[in-house]
C-alpha cells in the first residue's frame, strides 16, 4: 500500500530584542548563570508582569510579512505545568486568541511552488535551562538557570499541508530567511533563537482522515528536521504495515544515532489547564500601529528575487542565490551601483566569492573583499590592465591578504601586456618554434588558432591581453 | 457536572501533591459544592454579552525595550534551598 505523509511544524522564534518579554532584564546569551534575573522572571510572589512593546511590534512584523490577520485584540493564557526549568509553574502562552491567524508562507521545491498555511503566531515566554551533573559527585543533581526564562518567542503553527522531508526543510528554511531578513531574530540555532517542532503522521494515499500523529521536540537544523521527519515517516510505516497502532507521543531525534526515541517521562503532563492570564490586561493592537508595521516592513526575499530577475535581467537561479540573505543581496546592489554592470557583478559574487566564501563557511558580512574593493578590481579588468582570469587570481590574494586590486597587481607584477611590440616579440617566438603547427593553419587548420593563443599567453605568464594576441596572431599568420 | 475522587486525585498529580484518602474525600465534597454554585450562576442568560477577561479598563500599557539591571546573583539564590554553580540545585531531572 502507498502512504502519504502529513506534516505540521511549529517554529518557535527568538525576538532579537534587549530586554525580556515581561522585564526590564537582559536578553544576551551566554552570561552567567542566572546573572539576568529578577524578581519578576524569577517568579516571586507579588509581582506582574508588563509587556514589551518592541516584542508585541516584532510579532506583528511577521504577521504582515506572512499575510495574516492581525487581531486587534488577544489574550494572554496561562499554560500550566510544573517542571524545575519555569520558576511561576506555568508559562505565559497565547491559546484561544492568538495576535496573529491565518497567514501563509510560499516554497519552493522542485522548481514548484507551494502555498503552506499558517494557522496562527502566538507570543509567548521562554523556559529557563537545566544543566545536568557531570561529575559522580553532581550525578543526582540538575542546576537551573534562569537567565532564558521570560526571552520573548514567537511560536508560528503551520496547517498540516507539508507531505515530504523537503517540503518541511524549505518551509523552515523560508521561515528563517524571512525572520532574519525582518531583523526581528538572530535565527542563530546553535544558541537556540530558532528550532522546531514537528507534527508527523501517515495515512493511506487517497484516506481523507489524518493518521495518528507524534510529535518531534526541538529539533535546530535544517538537515535535522529531514532526517528526523524522514525517519518518523518510515517509522510509521512500517509499525502499521506489521499491524502496530501509532500511539500519539512525544519523540526525541537523536542526530547522534539518526532515529527518533519516545519520550514517556512527559506524556502525564498534557493537561495544562489553559485560562486567561489574570495580570495582563488584553493586548491590543491598533489599526495606526499595524499600519506604521506596514510601512517600515524591509522588501522580502520572494519579492526580491522577483525585482532582480526584471531590473537586473539574472536568471532565477542566480537572483534566488543572491536575494537568499540580506546582507548578500545589499552587497551585490551596492557592487552594480558603483561597477554599473549587474551581470559582471553576479559572475563575480556567484563564482569567486561565494566559493572562497563558503570553503570557509564565512558569512558575506566578514567578507575581506568589500563592494568597493571588487568594484575597483572589475574596472582594472575592464580598462585591459589585466585579464579576466588573471583578475580571479587577483581576487583571491585581496581576500587572503585585504589589499587591494591594485597593490596586488603591482606586488605581483601582474598587469597585463597591452604593449604591441612586445607581444609581438613573444609572438615571432611562439610561431618560428612550431613550424609544423603553422604550416598546418595556413594549409587550412583553422582551429589551431587557439593553440597559439595558449601558446602567447603562457609565454607572458597569463598576462598578454588576449583580444590584441588574437589580431596580431591574425595578421602575423594571415600574411 | 459532578466531580469524582478521580478528578481530584488527577489535579493533585498535576500540581505535585500526593494527598491521604481522607484528603482526597473531603476536597471532593468541596469542590463539589464549589462547582455546584458555579452551575447556578451558569443558569443565567448570557447570550449576546462579551465575556470579561478583566474588570480594569482595558488600555495598552506596555513597556518601552530597556535592559533595567536585576539581581545579583547571590541576591537571586538567597531563598533556594539548594544553590551551586551559581545556580538552584535541584533533584536529577531524567529526560
């Protein structure tokens, strides 16, 4: 029997703002141990919690960047459940009337496009973090800091309109594009600001009615999320082919060993009695807000791509590579601003520059080599100081070494031959030492033209402009 | 509706207490006439009328984005039971 997967995500988000969600305390990773805490995010009796404004802004950022409706009016919810890692015994949640519904977000697969739904973005507090003992003396102990507890999330829910592992990883990917291009999260998932639930089932192809699901907690790649999701759904399969019953659970991906493992220990704990959060009043967002949102939203990836297909004549590929991130689409319009040339730049940035880019795994903004450097290194190669290909070797030493173009082409004595007499020199010499081969091209070889191009250029040491080689070559061998 | 010993014994779960059986018989009894007021003012017609979420006057209060320094660490663990490595020391939690 054919299957057909069902696949939902939940995609929490860090808010990139300075200060908690519900506190003045402070957002940064990596501090000490419950060195950003106070009585509020510690959860002390008494106190109350007043809202961010930047956060309420932030969430309202990526409705309107996904085509949701924004509600003028949502609640605040209590989400009850005891663990050490909250400090209050429940989470300030959204749950019956969320701040944002019904949105969408578009993927590419397969050159296709797919519209994925997106149910709804809700605000909500993080948990803090547990620390387990190391040491045989600490092995009984957990240590809780609570430094992450009250960082402002968003938590985006997908319709369960994803079938396949990649859908999932482009859905994920275009979420995370789309954050950070807004500027609202750092998407940095190594330190947590952006990971994944995945809601997976399987259904016979052509059922109307949705198999039983698990669900797969925190998963913070874009190659886990596949592989997790592609093991789950294999997983399914083959339990009800053998005449097993999926039983609704939460799983665990171990990247370590490639499978999911059930986690029973949380099971008990999925009655959170949800009710509206006393110390909050409703939050309410006002048309004149929405609006200046609206205004100051930055142009998003898929528009983008579509701008630099017409303004700039690139083909999809390569606007879908150069508008991939922020940084890398300003730098590439600042780098046609100053050279005046789209599909020079685009070679350069696609070829040179991402390939030394991405051998180190660099990101564009620590790029050694700026627009302006590039801009300076394409006029040499336009005026004819040096070739094309002797410009990539160039290229190359001013991202090693930060100098510049022309600093490299003078150190290494690199400019290009535009001198007749010169190459006319290197010329004779190439022709009198391969008689046979000229012999050959006057008897009607037309094609060893080449050869004694190759042949001039590696007696300058790739510097001979090419263009004057080739007339010289034509009046040398004509006559 | 009627609430059963086995409701309270699931709540007294959820928050961690492990109450007797005597415990169990009396909040059950409570409860029970806690409820049974509530059925009776759910008697009333509400149709037609906003739910109340708050009795204050909603506005949108909210608070600009400013780091406001907290406390000390010390100052945070002074009431744990348990403290180390600047943090609250608590049973092993098994994942």
């Amino acid at each position: 029997m054919n299957y057909e997967p069902v696949i939902g995500l939940e995609v929490h988000v860090q808010l990139k703002t300075e200060s908690k969600l519900f506190c003045g305390c402070s957002t940064k990773y990596g501090a000490g141990p419950n060195s950003q805490v106070c009585p509020v995010c510690l959860g002390m009796p008494g106190v109350l919690p007043v809202l961010n404004r930047r956060a309420v802004e932030y969430a309202v950022m990526m409705g309107l960047a996904t085509g949701s409706r924004i509600n003028h009016e949502s609640v605040f919810a209590r989400k009850n459940y005891f663990y050490p890692d909250l400090p209050k015994g429940y989470q300030i949640s959204q749950y019956e009337e969320p701040l944002v519904e019904d949105g969408h977000m578009d993927i590419e697969v397969d050159a296709a496009t797919k519209r994925i739904g997106i149910t709804r973005i809700h605000m909500e507090e993080d948990a803090g973090k547990l620390n387990h003992g190391a040491t045989a003396e600490e092995a009984g102990s957990s240590f809780v800091d609570l430094n992450r507890t009250c960082v402002p999330l968003i938590e985006i829910v997908s319709e369960p309109d994803i079938r396949t592992p990649d859908e999932a990883s482009a859905y994920l990917k275009a979420i995370h594009d789309i954050v950070v291009y807004l500027g609202i999260s750092d998407g940095n998932m190594d330190e947590g600001s952006f990971r994944c639930d995945a809601n997976v089932s399987v259904r016979p192809v052509g059922q109307e009615e949705f198999g039983t699901r698990t669900e797969m907690k925190n998963i913070n790649s874009f190659k886990f999320v596949k592989d997790a999701i592609s093991y789950e759904i294999d997983r399914q399969i083959e339990a009800i082919e053998d005449g097993e019953k999926i039983v609704q659970e939460t799983r665990l991906w171990d990247s370590q060993r490639g499978v999911t493992v059930s986690m029973r220990s949380k099971e008990e704990a999925h009655d959170y009695r949800y009710f509206p959060e006393p110390d909050l009043m409703p939050l309410v967002v006002t048309e004149e807000m929405i609006s200046d949102l609206k205004d100051s939203l930055p142009e998003l990836p898929a528009a983008k791509k579509v701008r630099f297909i017409e303004e700039y004549n690139l083909p999809p590929y390569d606007a879908g590579v150069l508008t991939s991130e922020r940084p890398l689409a300003d730098y590439y319009e600042e780098t046609v601003k100053l050279a005046g040339d789209a599909k020079v730049a685009s070679n350069w940035i696609m070829g040179e520059l991402l390939r030394l880019l991405n051998e180190e795994n660099r990101s564009i903004e620590d790029c050694p080599v700026g627009p302006e450097a590039l801009t300076e290194l394409i006029g040499m190669i336009k005026k004819g100081a040096i070739s094309n290909k002797v410009g990539k070797d160039v290229f190359e030493e001013m991202y090693k070494s930060k100098k510049s173009a022309e600093a490299v082409v003078k150190e290494k004595g690199l400019t290009q031959i535009s001198d007749t007499g010169e190459l006319s020199g290197a010329i004779d010499k190439v022709l009198s030492a391969n008689p046979d081969e000229v012999e050959r091209f006057r008897g009607g070889e037309t094609k060893l033209m080449g050869f004694f191009v190759g042949q001039t250029m590696k007696a300058t040491r790739g510097q001979g402009n090419p263009g004057l080689i080739n007339k010289l070559l034509k009046e040398k061998l004509g006559g | 509706m009627a609430i059963t010993s086995k409701d309270v014994r699931h709540v007294a779960a959820l928050a961690r207490l492990s109450p007797t059986d005597e415990d169990v018989e009396l909040y059950t009894g409570q409860l029970q006439r806690i409820l049974a007021h509530v059925e009776k003012i759910s008697e009333l017609d509400t149709e037609g009328v906003e739910p109340i979420t708050t009795t204050a006057p909603v506005s949108g209060r909210m608070r600009e984005d400013v780091v406001i320094k907290g406390l000390m660490n010390e100052d945070a663990l002074k009431n744990s039971p348990l403290s180390a490595r600047d943090s609250f020391k608590v049973p092993k939690i098994i994942e």
